[in-house]
C-alpha cells in the first residue's frame, strides 16, 4: 500500500506527548513486520464475521490484544488504511491460488483452482461478501481498483493455461463472463448458508465454462481452437461435453 | 425517493432569506413536475457523457437554464439526491424494457428484450458504466439497491418467461449467472468503443443462455425440463442449438 513510515518495532519511542500520558500495560509485544501481520491477519478475522462497516478499531485492538493507538501507530490512516492493507493481502493470497497444477485433465485443473477459490470464499465470508456487492462504506476508487487486479490476474492466467498468446475481442470477452459467473455463483452459495455443496458448484463451474466456450465458438474461430485442444486434451473424460451434447438434442 | 417538500411551482415563494438577495432573471419557468422530470432529464444527458463524480449540479443547473438556487430547491439534497432521482428514473425506464412480445420463438423474444437492453445501455453509456462498476464516489448502499432491484426485475421477468413458478436454487443461479454476463457484455462494449456489433453480441448471449442452460440442465432436472420446453418452441429454428451440438463433438 502507501509508503508510510513504519515504527521499527512496537516499543519504538512514542512522540512526547504521548509519553505524558499513563502507559498502558498488559499487551504483547511483538516485532514491527509480525505485529503488522497480526493487525492484518485479526482484522481480515474480524471483516470475515461481519460487514466492514460494523467493524471498528477498538474491535480490531482489543482481538490483536493491542492497544488502540499501537493500531494507529501502524495504520496512521485508521481503519480505512487497515481495511485496505487487509484487502491488499487478501487480494495476493486469492491470486496465489490461481496457481493451475501440472498434472491433470483441463477440467480437473479447472477444479482443482476452483476448490482453491471456494476456500477462500468460505475463509473470508463476509468481506468478501461485501467487497464484492459494492456499495459498502469502505468502498473506495482503491479498494475497487485491488478487485479489478485479481479479476485481471485471473483472466491472464486462463488465458495462459488455455495456451493462448493473443486473446481476440470474444475469447476475452468469454473469460470475462466465465470469471463473473464464478464471482456470482460464489456469492449466491453465501448468501443461501452454503446449502449447494461445493463440489456440485464446482462441476457446474466447469460445465459452465465448456458450454460458454461452446457458445463462444459459434461467433469465433479463435475459440472454436482453443476449445477444440482442450476437449482433446479432456480425452476420455470428455463425457461431460458428451453429455452437454445430449441435452441440446431436441425432444 | 425519499418524502421530501417540493415546491407547488418554480414561482413558489421562496424563504425569506432568499427573498433578500437580488433575483436572478433570465431563466426560463416551468411547473413543478415538468421543472423536476426536466432537471432529472438533464442530469441523466450530463451523467451519460461523463462519470458522476465529473457532473457538477452547477452543469445541470446551466444545461437545464435554470438556477442553482432553483435546482436545490428541487434537491435539497444537492447532488447526491438528484443522482439517486435521475438513477430510480433510469432504472424504472430499464425495467420497463423487460417486457417480453408476445410473438416469435422464445430466441426471438430474447433478441427483442436485449436490442432494448442494448439501447439503453448506448443511451446512458458513462452513467450505466460507473454505476455497475462500483467504487463510485456518489454509489451509496442506497445506489446500490436500486441497481439489485433491477436485477431482480430481471430476474422475475426471465422466469416469467421461462414459464416456472417456483424457481429451484439451481435454475435461479443459472439465470442470475446470465443476466450478470449481460451486465459485463454490455460494459465490456462500452469499454471498447462498442467496436462488437451490437447484433452479434445479442445473438451471442442468446447463445450462451442456450449453452448456460443446458450445462446446468446436467445437474438439474427443473432447468432441463425448461431448457426442453424451450427448445421444443423454437421448431425448426432450433438450428443454433444444433451447431452448439456439433461444436462439442470431439474432434
């Protein structure tokens, strides 16, 4: 985030005029860069349980067992700033689950991430929630701009992982629309107390994403290839497409 | 929106602080509702060529020749309620498109209702696009609520349609999954310079609610005896879902 002038470590000098008032007592005492963390780490805890908004900087002290100006030592911008550096580590942690293993089928790489993407989901509950409903309090330019990387991280690395240099205008736009209907199922599995269960969710995701390709390559050559090779690569276990074949057999 | 006074018309008297200071003339009187739909009018054209945030209620108090003094008197709220105003106008209009003819196949239908999609979308351009991307400094949960109700008109509408009455989890998320991929189509055009014909991106996503219905057909019985149905009334003009067929066939 912002280049802010850390403390080198939490029993750094205060300024005078704190000095003068009474020293708390009964905290922990903790390094610089792993009270940062602990802060961050506590307050992603906290706006896991509940909006944002009904999160305050006391909470946050009192569960980091930390004192409210120590929180404001690190986060000077208050809880703002602290949202925002939570959101920042958030945001790297989902987009190091991106990550595709080496072996497998396409579609049970594709599962594979997803189930990586619905623990994160289900970790960071009702921030996530928020964050992505928009409108919320500590939604700002920024904060928007942190969601639109991972959505940018996570077309990039499908492209990728579909061997694909040059994404044409229509297989972009696919990716995009898959990756929304990722964000949305997510949020509605949420919303309903996770009742669908995840693995359901899951194979629907990757049926969803055969059939959207599919749909895509009737208006694309592009697509039409890339689908193509990873219908090929699915080899046998391609019947999930067979069976997407079938459905579409009028009555 | 909110309960609030308006004036009985633009002559109506104002308080007698303002009464002190010199009358502005010049500007052009109208009667109340008609000054209200005309100021609503007026924003919506200034919020359609630049974001929100850029609109000053200066530039509508000038484009509609009217005064800034008059314009608050309308929106006492200032800026913030007059967007909120011109955005439930916006949405009530949108809604409104929703509605089905009654002639064609269901994909004729479809077409129909997005062609007016479409048109609204080319008509509110920056001002659709900054609302449905969030992190807007004048989006309030209250913005955002409108936006939800909207979708749940949409939603509403395409079950409708689809003739279901009670709608399953499953079938409901396919539907909301499509209305979102509308709802990023039509961003995504707009940020390209709506270089895709507007033609092909509608037959498109009538594509992919063939397609997105017939992957969730896989794993609910509800959404294919809706996707059957549907298909059984597009007669011989089920073609596309032929070709969707042919496109899944291993190569």
């Amino acid at each position: 985030m912002e280049a802010r002038p850390t403390p080198a470590s939490d029993q750094v000098p205060a300024p005078a005029v704190a000095d003068l008032r009474p020293r708390r007592t009964g905290y922990r005492r903790l390094p610089v860069q792993q009270r940062r963390e602990q802060l961050i780490a506590v307050a992603l805890e906290l706006f896991a349980s509940r909006p944002p908004e009904e999160v305050s900087l006391d909470d946050v002290a009192e569960a980091a067992e930390a004192s409210r100006p120590l929180v404001y030592r690190y986060f000077a911008g208050g809880k703002q700033q602290l949202y925002e550096a939570a959101l920042r580590t958030a945001a790297d942690e989902l987009t190091s689950r991106f990550a595709v293993p080496l072996a497998g089928t396409p579609s049970e790489q594709l599962s594979a991430v997803l189930d990586g993407y619905f623990a994160f989901v289900a970790e960071h509950d009702a921030g996530y929630s928020a964050l992505l409903r928009g409108g919320s309090v500590v939604e700002t330019a920024r904060t928007s701009a942190i969601v639109d990387d991972v959505r940018r991280a996570a077309l990039r690395r499908t492209l990728r992982h579909l061997g694909v240099r040059e994404a044409g205008p229509r297989l972009t736009l696919l990716v995009r629309s898959w990756i929304a209907v990722v964000e949305g199922a997510s949020l509605s599995w949420l919303d309903e107390g996770r009742t669908l269960p995840v693995a359901e969710l899951r194979d629907w995701l990757v049926d969803q994403f055969t059939a959207m390709a599919a749909a895509t390559a009737l208006h694309d050559p592009q697509t039409a290839e890339v689908l193509a090779g990873v219908l090929a690569l699915e080899g046998p276990r391609a019947e999930r497409a067979e069976r997407l074949r079938e459905v579409l057999h009028r009555p």
